[in-house]
C-alpha cells in the first residue's frame, strides 16, 4: 500500500503523519463514531461517573456495554468531554457531558477543534503539568456517595444482546434498500411520452 494515500489530511507534517495501526479510521476524518445509540451514551455516562474516567477495565468487567471496546469508550469519551485528551481526568468521577458543555463555550485564538472537540496543539503537557489540572478538575466530582449509588444495567446473556442488535441491522439494512429503490426509480429518467 502506497504510504503517502492513507495521509491523514489533517496532520499534513511529520512524525505524526504516519497512520498507525492502532489508530482508529474515525480518528482522522469527519464521521460520528458509528454504533452508539443515546442509550449506551447514557450508560457510559453513568459508567463513567461510577468508575471514573479512564477505568476502561472496570467498565468492561461490569457487562454495562457488551460489546463495546475500550479504543471504541475512549473515543465517544472524548466525544463527550468535547476535547481530545483525557489524561487531565483520569480517575476523576465527573459527569462527562458537562464538561462537554463548558468545554462547547471556550473560544479564543488558543482553541482548536475538529469536529467540535478540542484538539491538542502545542508542546506536550508535563506530568506536572498534567495532575494540576487533574487536582483543578476535582471540583467537577460528584460525591462518593452518588457515584456509589449508581446501579448500571447488567447483561446476564451479552451474546443475547449483541444477536438482537444483528438482527436490528439486519431490519435497518433491508429499509435502507427500500428506500434506495425509490430514490432510484424518482431519478431514473421516465421513458419520453408521445405528446398527446
């Protein structure tokens, strides 16, 4: 494969040029994160406040999201927080979208975004650097006794759940090709009439 076509667009110089095999295709183009539904979004919401932010494995253990990965949590995580790094929040018990909306009001010269997040720029933040804003961030915890509170959905059978969404793709596959065959047949030019 010629290198210089998978390019991301975005990242035209350097060392970061280069598309890596762990990176996700939605990374570094303009599509919403495919397969997340409002309802999962509140669950990991909920899961996020529980475990915190970063606790991928915790999350995973408690069968809330079957399915879902933990490259797949991270990225709809930034989504919500409406910034790229999360490291500033790690452990944290914060309600995700909230920072997402005071992250939605920042502007200024120094802010950049792709869709709608906030993206890196600049040199790297220090460990120093990094628990700083941690330590600022701890204002936005909810208290132990709310994030204990929380009780997430549990599968019992995760392999049901994922066999329903198949069949739910399925249905929505089958719609789809209805509607394609009427959008097809409305721009098929009609057979000219003999005029009357």
């Amino acid at each position: 494969m010629n290198k210089s076509a998978v390019v991301p667009r975005s990242m035209p110089t350097g060392q970061r040029n280069i598309v890596r095999s762990n990176d996700s295709a939605s990374l570094w183009n303009c599509t919403l994160s495919p397969g997340w539904t409002q309802s999962e979004v509140q669950v990991l919401r909920q899961a996020l406040l529980k475990f915190g932010i970063g606790n991928w494995t915790k999350i995973i253990e408690s069968d809330c999201l079957p399915g879902k990965t933990i490259a797949q949590m991270n990225l709809q995580t930034q989504r919500m927080l409406g910034q790229q790094s999360t490291a500033e929040f790690n452990n944290l018990h914060i309600d995700a979208l909230q920072i997402g909306l005071l992250n939605s009001q920042k502007v200024g010269a120094d802010i950049r975004r792709k869709n709608n997040c906030i993206v890196n720029t600049g040199r790297k933040l220090s460990r120093d650097e990094v628990e700083q804003r941690r330590l600022a961030n701890r204002r936005f915890e909810v208290g132990e006794e709310v994030w204990r509170a929380i009780v997430l959905p549990r599968f019992d059978n995760p392999q049901e759940v994922l066999r329903r969404r198949k069949d739910e793709l399925a249905v929505l596959r089958t719609e789809l090709a209805l509607v394609l065959k009427q959008i097809d047949a409305i721009e098929k030019p009609t057979s000219k009439r003999p005029r009357e």
